[in-house]
C-alpha cells in the first residue's frame, strides 16, 4: 500500500480527518461489506461504521480479506443487487 493511503487509513481510524461523527447523519441505508481477515481495514471497524449509520446492512465473508469482492464476486454481486432494489 502507498504511504499517503496508510496514513489515510490510519488518521480515518483514529479520528483525524475523518467523518466518524457524522456517520449516524447518514440519511440513506448503507451497506458495509468486508472479509473477516482484512488486515487493511480490520472488520470491528466495519462492525463499529454499521453500528454508527442508523439503515445499515453488513455482510462479512469469514474466509476472505481485503480483496473479499473478488473472492466472492457472485455471492457480493448478489448482495449490492438485493440492497439496491
């Protein structure tokens, strides 16, 4: 990963520059999607998002990482088309 996107991703989960405070504004549903083992982005900070925005769904692929929507390109193609109907 570049250096300026891990230190996106970082200040993000520390509170800098990020909308933490604001996700619970959210007035539209959201879907959070991750894989279980994603060391980029770690899945009880998509846990700690869906608890934060009010309409949310989460769908967490227990055996997939960071690249979870390419592991599971079908089952998450599926998933995006049921949420936007």
């Amino acid at each position: 990963m570049r250096e300026a996107q891990m230190n996106a991703v970082v200040r993000w989960n520390s509170g800098i520059d990020s909308a933490w405070s604001r996700l619970g504004d959210l007035a539209v549903p959201v879907l959070f999607a991750n894989g279980a083992h994603d060391v980029m982005e770690h899945v009880h900070q998509t846990y700690a998002m869906a608890r934060a925005v009010p309409d949310s769904k989460t769908v967490i692929y227990g055996d997939a990482g960071h690249a979870f929507l390419f592991q599971h390109p079908q089952d998450f193609g599926g998933e995006v088309l049921r949420f936007t109907e």
